[in-house]
C-alpha cells in the first residue's frame, strides 16, 4: 500500500511544492483521506490499488503531503520533479492542477499557489523585458505608465480605430490597445488596422517626441499568431498583446519563445480568468495563475484595480503583484509559498477595468508606480471626448504625484473638472 501522506516529509530542492485549500465531501472519512486521493490522482495513482504500481516506482516517484492545517483546511503536498517534463507548463498542469479539481471525495478544491522548483524554473526564459526594460523602453521612470483601450470594444473601422489611438496619445497617454475581443474582422482587418495605427503613432512620436505604444491583439490559432506579430513587426510595432487564456498555455509557450530574437514585448489579458479564479473555494487563484505567466515570459499582466469594476480584494491584488515583481518570495501558510525566482526578471502589474480620472489618487496609493493604469471608459466616455480624457488622465496622475487634491488641481485643468462633473457622482 502506497502512503502519499507523510507529515514528517521535508521537502528539497527538487521537489515542486502545491498548496491547496481543501474541502471534503460529506461522505469522505477525513482530510487525511482527500490528501491521499488528491496526491495520487495527481501523480501516480488512481482510485484503487494498482498491480502496475511496484513499489520501485512509488518510492521514486509518490508525492508527500507534508503539510496539513485542518483549521484552515490548507494543505501542501511535495511533488518530485521526475513527475513533470520541466519545460512542458501544460503537462505540468494536468496533473497538479487536472483531475483532481472533479473527485467526488471533495465538494471544493482550490490551488492557492505553486512553488517551482530550481530545475524547473532554469527550462524558461521568463520575460524578455521585464519592469525595467519596459521602462527603459518608454523612457518613464517615476510615474506609473498611462494606457487606453479602444472602445468600442468592436466596431469601429480601420481608419476609425487609428484616429481615436492618435487622439489618445495626443492627449498624453502612453499606450493605446486592441480589447481582448478585436481580432481581424469584417469590419476592422489586422493588418490594416495596423498599418493605419502604426503610421499615426509614429506621426505623434515625431510631434511630440514622446514615446507612443501601441498594442495590438495578435491572439488566434498559433501559426496566425507568429504572421501577425512578424506583421506588426516588419511596421516597427514593439508589442503584441495575447489573450493569455484561450490562447493556452503550450501556445503561450510557443509565442514566448518565438518572440525571443524579435525583441517584442508581450501584453497578457486575462480574458475568462474569472472562470476559475473567482471562486474562493474552487479553482486557482490569480496568485497562481499570474506566477505560471510570469515563469511563462509575459511581461506585463492584468492583476486587477481594487477599486474598479472588476472582482479582486486589495489582498489577493497586493499578494499578486508582489509575487510577479519580487526576486524572492517569503511564503505564509495561507495565501503564497516560498520562490527563488532566480533569472526570470518581474512582470509588470496592469490595473485595468472601470478606472477613470477619479480613481488615480488611490491607484498610486494603493499600487504604486510601477504599474501600468488602463482606461476604457474612463477615457472615451469622457464629456469632450479621448483627447480630452487622456488630458483628464495626465492631470490626475500630475496632481497626484504633487500631492495635490485632483479637485483642487482641476479648477485649473478644465479636463479634469469636465471628468470629475460626469464621474464624481
Ligand atoms: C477595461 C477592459 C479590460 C478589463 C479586463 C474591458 O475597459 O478593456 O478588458 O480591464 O479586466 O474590456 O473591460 P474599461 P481585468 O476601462 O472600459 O473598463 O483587467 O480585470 O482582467
Ligand atoms: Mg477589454
């Protein structure tokens, strides 16, 4: 009889470490009991004794649990590494987060975190950039980076698309990107859309002599993927933004790796996250989510505002960032593990999502600077329009790093006070 339970078990440095919130079934005997089913049909085992099974390779190859607090429900189980083909995300995820979320033995299952173990995390690359060489890149060193999505989302043309980005920047803004839904379409063609875009951001970077990003969505089956970032390329884009989840995560590997000699930095949205992580009980966290996009080579990932009209509470946001910014990770018992990030540089946290003018003092209260802020609506819906809500925006960000209340800077930016008579509701 194989035992995955060992409470006395002290993990190396080759095992990879999973830390799971646990809640039985009724009819289930104990937590020890779930344990036991989660660490075998997550590794070797399955639902009855198996004559395949010598003992040989349990001994090589049979997960610990080491770790159990039945007060919180949380466990942690020690995975060796020969259980996982190091540089394959998605068979690593099939087993540790795979099956096991459907076991009748448990009503919820929830993976907290993912600790990786050194052999694992030197088969990737990490982000090409990082928050430095993103930085570098826009010149920008003390104040977060500014961004607008096109809105409508869809619908509008080419040319359409183009001006409202020209306005966009015009108005101070950084960066200007496609949302998660604007592929090529009937109405709006990719590289057409480009085309038009990449030649007003370089009319705008030549007026104002800043610098101009634009972010086009490249997500499509993997083959599109590679002739539409080669496409945005060849026209001088130094971005692509890719729908990190319905792309999946071997394709994500796949685009990460064919980026690496086209210095182009890649954007993740997060698009269906929810789905899975929202869920306190079952599921995995973004924590975890956004640590597999970090070691994955993203390198600027939506986490979430705190504020705005998306799900996160201010912990799960902060545990977040901190996990996809920091070298070395302090774990708790609760909420994160242990990591040596070791070479692979920080992902840059975006806060997006029903963010206007209004919002920024707390922003950069809360988040700091070393973020990206997005606005859709916050900038489009704006009383006098994009140019004038990108304006509304820099004025925000410009009081706020002054330390001046954004209502007494705006009786004397009239973008401002237009935003905060629409928003300050
Ligand atoms: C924001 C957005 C982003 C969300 C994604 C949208 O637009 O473009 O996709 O921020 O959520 O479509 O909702 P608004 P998250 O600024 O107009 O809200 O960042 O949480 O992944
Ligand atoms: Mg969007």
């Amino acid at each position: 009889m194989v035992d995955y339970l060992d409470l006395d078990y002290t993990p190396n440095e080759k095992d990879l470490i999973v830390m799971y919130n646990v809640e039985k079934a009724p009819n289930c005997e104990s937590l020890e009991k779930v344990c036991e089913e989660i660490a075998k049909e997550s590794s070797i085992g399955t639902w009855t004794e198996i004559k395949t099974l010598s003992a040989d390779i349990a001994a090589r190859l049979k997960p610990s649990t080491f770790y159990i607090d039945s007060e919180n429900q949380i466990i942690k189980i020690a995975y060796t590494e020969d259980l996982f083909e190091a540089d394959n995300m998605s068979q690593i995820l099939s087993a540790i987060a795979g099956n096991i979320f459907g076991m009748k033995v448990l009503t919820n299952l929830r993976l907290i975190d993912i600790s990786f173990p050194k052999k694992i995390i030197e088969k990737y690359k990490g982000p090409k950039f990082g928050i430095e060489g993103i930085k570098n890149l826009l010149n920008i060193e003390n104040r977060p980076i500014l961004g607008t999505i096109v809105k409508p989302k869809v619908g509008l043309n080419e040319k359409q698309h183009a001006a409202v980005c020209k306005q966009a920047w015009e108005g101070g803004l950084d960066i200007v990107k496609d949302d998660e839904n604007l592929t090529n379409m009937v109405f709006n063609k990719f590289e057409k859309r480009i085309t038009e875009t990449l030649r007003e951001r370089d009319q705008v970077e030549h007026n104002s002599g800043e610098k101009k990003i634009y972010m086009p969505n490249i997500t499509a089956k993997v083959s599109t993927m590679k002739k539409r970032a080669d496409f945005v390329h060849d026209l001088g884009g130094e971005y692509v933004m890719v729908d990190i989840l319905t792309v999946g995560f071997s394709a994500l590997q796949e685009i990460r790796d064919y980026l690496d000699n086209k210095d182009m930095v890649i954007h993740a949205h997060r698009a269906m996250h929810a789905a899975f992580t929202r869920n306190e009980k079952h599921g995995i966290t973004m924590l975890a989510l956004a640590k597999i996009m970090r070691l994955l080579g993203m390198d600027q990932l939506h986490t979430g505002t705190i504020i705005g009209k998306m799900e996160g509470t201010r912990q799960e946001v902060i545990d977040t960032n901190k996990v996809i910014t920091l070298s070395h990770i302090k774990g708790n018992n609760l909420t994160m593990l242990d990591q040596d990030w070791k070479h692979i540089k920080p992902t840059l946290p975006v806060a997006s999502g029903g963010l206007s003018p209004l919002h920024v003092p707390q922003l950069i209260d809360i988040l700091g600077n070393n973020m990206i802020f997005q606005f859709g609506g916050g900038c489009h819906g704006h009383p006098d329009g994009t140019y004038s809500g990108a304006k509304a925006i820099h004025q925000a960000v410009e009081a706020s790093l002054d330390n001046i209340e954004i209502a007494e800077y705006a009786k004397s930016h009239i973008e401002l006070r237009r935003a905060l008579e629409k928003w300050d509701k």
